[in-house]
C-alpha cells in the first residue's frame, strides 16, 4: 500500500463540507505521515490492512461517529419521551438500557423484581412494551442498540416483530444487539443458562441475521463490562478479542463461512481516564483482530477484518464526590474514543455515580459530544495520532500483552478458542484475573500511590449540596405491573402456551430458534415465561465459588 493508494481511495470517498483548517486559519491534509511515507507493515494507512490506522480512508473527514446516548429508565412510555428528547437534541441513534428484572430474564411481577422494576433502565416485559417503547420512532431511518445478554435473543424477537407490525420489514433494521453471553459469566454475572446453550442461542442469532438481516450487527462483543469490572486495559482488549474469535468458531461449527457473517459483527470498548493508553488500546484490537481474521479463520472479505467499535466513556471512573467533575473526566475519555477511531460513541451523564441521568445531565453529556466533534478540531485529521513515539510503542505492547492471553486460552481449548474460553470460565481464570487487577487498583487509590480527584485528594467542596438527581418511583414499578397484568388478561392463553411448547421443542433439537421466539413475541408471550421454557431443556447456570 502507497500514499497514492489510499490518497485514490480518499478522493473516491464523500467528505464533509466543512473547513479543514486550524482556529488561526492554518490549512490542514487529511493525513499525516513519515515524509519518505516509509510507513511499517503493522502501522499502515486508514483503511488499509491491518487498519491501526482506522478502518476507513477518510476518518471523520468521510463521517462522524454516531452519538448514540444509552437511556432507559422506568416505564417504557418515560422511556419513549427520553428517546424523542435525544434524538431532537442531535443524537444519530439509539441504546437501549434494560432494568435489571429483563436482564435476568424476569418478569415485573416476579417476586425476585420486586424494587428493581424501572431502576437501572426501563422494563420490558411483552411485544406491547416493545411497542409502547419506540412508539413514532422510525425504526427503518434510526439504529437502535439494546444492551442484553442472557435474554437477548428473546428480547431481539419483541423488537422484530413489534418493527413488523409497524410495516417495517427486518432487513430494512439497522442496529445492534450486544448478546456477547461469553463475558458475562467472566465479569458481568447477568446469565440465565449454562454457557453451551447460551452460546448456542447465540449461534442461531448470528445465523438469523445472516439470512435475513443484513443491516443488524447480531453481537457487540463488549470489553466494557470487563473493564468495569476491574480489569486492565490489556485484559479488556484481550479478553474481548478472545471471544470474539469463540463467537467466529461457534458461527463457523454452525456451517457459516466466515465472510457471511463477520462484518456484521460489532465490538463495545470502555473509555478509561488513561489517555493514551486507551487510544493504543483500539489501535491494537484493530489490527489484532484484522490478523486473525485474516491468518487463522481464512477471511477474504476485507469488511470481515475490519473492527467497528462502539464506546463508552468509564461508568466506574465517575465519583459521587463533587459530581461535576465527572463532566470533565467525560470529556476526557469522549476524546480519548474519538482519537482511537471509534465509530459510535456514548458519554455518560455527570450524575450516574449517583443515579440514572437526568434529562439536563444526558445533555450536557450529548453537548460533549458536540463539542469534541465541531469545535476541538480531532476530526480535521485522519488518526492524528498515527506516528506517535509513544503511542505507537503502547500499542505494540498491549497487542503482546493480548497475544500472550490469546496463547494460553488457546492451549487450554487444544487449539480452540471457544473451548479455552468454555474451560477457562469453569476454572475461574478470568474472573481470578480482573478480580486481582481491581484489587491492585484499589489499593493503589488507598494508598494514595494513585489520586483521584475529589476521593483521595482535593477534598474541598465534597460537602456542598448535591446535584438534583432522578428518582424512579414505586408507582413506576405499580403502573408497570398493571400494565403486565392486563396485557396477561387480554391474551389468547391457549396461543402462548401453544408458541411456548414448539419453542421447548425446538430447543431439544439443532432447529435455529428464532422464528420460534419470534411467533412466541407474536402471541404475547412474556420474556419470563420464554426464558423459563428454554430453562427446563437448557438448565439454569449455577457459578461455583472460587477461592
């Protein structure tokens, strides 16, 4: 590859009409490299492989990212009214947060729900709160992302066939579905079956989409969480790239050939407060993830190479001391994505240390956003970044760190990464690993060895009065359960017991279960009462204790 080259891709692209040039009125290129353009193999250009550079030719000269901020909370209707609000604000797409009783794969009147309802996002129960919840959403002219694991196949089906009866066929839908079940029972601890037949829902979801999805990204294969949870820049990246390869061996054992299915697939990455080390970190999954596709699991396709990511900034750096801060930390982080080359970025609220956002909270987070894409400057040139001494030699060293990982769950699979990853869960050896690197940190912090501003030091003003935050009533959770009961009360009974026995059947077999879940969705079906179905012929996921 030449800078001839990709100068002839760049000019075949579509690029912004805006002036590409400093604040003082200094022209700026599009690219910046040696001036001999002896660029290395492993550095490259934009949009070439291994794509450390990003994975197109423009950057952000071609596109932004999508600002695509994360809501949910409560009902679906005050959920419904958040949505509208992002979107008129600027936001280019949607993410959907779930409360805990969906995660789980409960219903709202479970006894295990009761003061969970609405709390961490908004409850989703049956196909009437799917439709309630995009309700005058255009959901062929908007992406939408739903953050959900264990029940995610179930959930994905509501919204298919709520898209359905709004006149919208299924491959006019753009968004994603995160499904990476992998690390949950790694970090996130939001399961509901065993790990082989949560893949294998896994599986028929990326088969399903394959076929008759072509614009849905069927996994987000999500480093966030295990980065919330602890671990070290090198274990998220590592760890996430390590199942995403177990999701491209499950997919292939399936009989798919790797470039149907692969550049649907999709990745979630944390922003942490580590400047550059996050920018090295994307820089690295890029290119580690173009060299396996490539080398290991055949790819043709360059699409399949080609790592798209979705971030967000750091939930576990935000401080519920002095919580304004927190916009700060964010805008940090914000920029921290953007340089790495992110494709969608979400920020987080100033009070989420503390409670859902509010609506001025989500924003000032949105205004973040806005900021770092029309006033810093960071989208004038394509990987600014690229050529760095010090960012380029971070970004060798964690793609060491990774391939050091990848070799011992490979080992431990006998040369298969998804049997490492099944065998290694069951040992405990991720969990024992982010769990380690959390308490080294947290030491670090106690020990005043690292500061964190407002916690540790500079303490002046954590006693003012707090910010006003948002409250999720108990009628919210009432109303919900109301409206679950009714829904309940108005269903042909005999038409959900008959959807839910095919579907238990289907799943004793290798049958694909989506249209299963879908003609399940139909009938009203609740997302309790499926993940219950499935869990008398898959079991339920007991974690064992590990010391």
């Amino acid at each position: 590859m030449t800078r001839e080259q990709w100068q002839e891709e760049f000019n075949s692209g579509r690029v912004r009409d805006v002036d590409y040039e400093t604040m003082s009125g200094v022209p700026l290129d599009p690219l910046y490299a040696p001036v001999n353009d002896d660029v290395s193999e492993t550095v490259g250009w934009p949009g070439q492989y291994p794509y450390t550079r990003g994975v197109h030719p423009s950057g952000y000269r071609g596109r932004l990212w999508t600002m695509r901020m994360f809501a949910g909370f409560g009902t679906p209707e005050s959920t419904n009214q958040r949505f509208k609000e992002i979107l008129a604000a600027g936001g280019g797409g949607l993410s959907t947060a779930f409360d805990m009783p969906t995660l789980m794969g409960l219903d709202s009147d479970d006894v295990l729900s009761i003061g969970e309802v609405g709390r961490c996002g908004v409850a989703v129960d049956t196909l009437a709160d799917m439709d309630v919840l995009y309700n005058g959403i255009d959901l062929s002219a908007t992406t939408t992302s739903m953050t959900i694991n264990a029940p995610a196949a179930a959930v994905w089906a509501m919204f298919v066939a709520n898209a359905e009866n709004q006149g919208v066929g299924r491959e006019k839908l753009g968004g994603t579905l995160q499904n990476d079940i992998l690390k949950e029972y790694q970090a996130q601890k939001e399961w509901v079956f065993p790990p082989r037949p949560s893949m294998r829902l896994v599986a028929d979801t990326i088969e399903f989409a394959s076929n008759e999805m072509p614009n849905w990204n069927s996994v987000s294969i999500s480093g966030y969480h295990i980065r919330e949870a602890g671990s070290t820049a090198a274990q998220e990246l590592a760890f996430t790239l390590a199942n995403g390869f177990a999701y491209i061996e499950a997919a292939v054992e399936r009989g798919l050939d790797v470039d149907e299915f692969a550049p649907r697939l999709s990745f979630f990455f944390n922003a942490h407060i580590d400047f550059f080390e996050e920018i090295a970190k994307y820089r690295a999954a890029r290119r580690i993830w173009a060299k396996w596709l490539k080398k290991r699991y055949g790819a043709k396709d360059p699409k399949s190479m080609m790592m798209r990511f979705h971030t967000q900034t750091a939930g576990v750096s935000l401080t519920a001391q002095q919580p304004e801060v927190n916009i700060a930390r964010t805008a940090i982080e914000g920029l921290a994505g953007v340089l790495g080359g992110t494709q969608s970025l979400h920020t987080n609220s100033m009070d989420e240390a503390l409670a859902l956002p509010t609506e001025k909270a989500a924003r000032i987070a949105l205004r973040t956003q806005q900021v770092i894409a029309y006033e810093t400057g960071a989208t004038n040139v394509v990987d600014p970044l690229g050529g760095s001494w010090f960012v380029e030699a971070l970004t060798d060293k964690l793609e060491a760190e990774a391939e050091q990982m990848f070799a011992h769950i490979d080992s431990n699979g006998d040369g298969s990464m998804l049997e490492g990853a099944f065998r290694l869960i069951d040992e405990g050896w991720y969990q024992g690993n982010i769990a380690d690197a959390a308490y080294d940190f947290e030491k670090k912090i106690n020990s005043g060895r690292r500061v964190v501003v407002g916690v540790n030091e500079f303490t002046e003003g954590n006693d003012e009065d707090q910010i006003d935050l948002l409250k999720i009533s108990r009628e919210d959770e009432i109303k919900q359960i109301k409206s679950l009961h009714q829904v309940k009360a108005d269903r042909n009974q005999m038409a959900v017991d008959r959807s839910l026995i095919s579907l238990a059947r289907a799943a004793e077999t290798d049958a694909n279960l989506m249209p299963f879940l879908i003609d399940s969705a139909k009938s009203m079906a609740t997302v309790g009462e499926i993940m219950h179905s499935l869990a008398e012929v898959f079991g339920r996921y007991q974690e064992r204790p590990f010391i």
